[in-house]
C-alpha cells in the first residue's frame, strides 16, 4: 500500500513538473526532486529511469547539482519568484506582509546568486612534509 502511494505520488509531482516546464508559475525543479524521492522509496526501475531521463538530467543535475544555469535561466528563475511574491502583495495589499515577503524575495535573491556563483570545489589532498 505504500509502495502505491509513492509511485502515485511521483507520478502527480512529476506531471506537475513537466506542466511547470511550460508554465513558469510551476517550479520544475522543487516537483522534480520530490519525483526522485518518491520514486527512490517505492521503485528501483522508475527512480533509474527518471534519474537517467532528459528531464531530470536538465533542471536538476545541471542547474542544481553542477550549478550550470545560464544567465537566460536565472533571469526566468527571479522573474518567476517576483511574481510568486508579488501576487499575494496585490491581492491582500497589507503592508506588512508586503515587506515580509519583498524581504524574504531579496534572500531568496542573494542566496541563490551565492549559491550559484559558488564554485565546485574539489578537494585536494595537500602535499605532506
């Protein structure tokens, strides 16, 4: 029974990764991460198969694993965390969450240019003496 629930799981976050592909609203990679975990706890062939897949090997092991996101994919990466942002502050139009969430944007903006800036490093082992 949970081995089912996994697999449907995935599925579902799967579908909703490959519509966020298209849809820049939908974050591809959050749903294509949680289709590996699922998929890893309930079936070896799937998790195998989604983790050799186009897919996967494009918004997860490039962009997040090996940091390769072009300048083109950052800028659609902020764009579409400004609008997820923003619409709360245009519905509700309260100004202190408005603040709160144009605070929590910015981190979100540093830290991930830290993170994507941030070189692999490779440990070296140093020469002994």
């Amino acid at each position: 029974m949970k081995k089912m629930l996994y697999i449907s799981l995935g599925c579902l976050t799967f579908g909703l990764g490959t519509i966020g592909i298209f849809l820049p609203i939908l974050p591809t990679a959050i749903f294509y991460i949680l289709t590996a975990f699922f998929w890893m706890r309930s079936s070896d062939y799937l998790y195998t198969k989604f983790i050799k897949s186009s897919y996967y090997q494009k918004y997860i092991q490039e962009s997040i694993v090996e940091k390769k996101i072009t300048p083109l994919g950052r800028v659609k990466l902020f764009t579409t965390l400004f609008v997820v942002f923003a619409i709360p502050c245009v519905i509700v139009r309260n100004p202190f969450m408005t603040i709160t969430l144009a605070i929590v944007f910015l981190l979100h903006l540093i830290g991930l240019n830290l993170y994507f800036n941030k070189k692999n490093a490779i440990p070296t082992k140093e020469p002994i003496e």
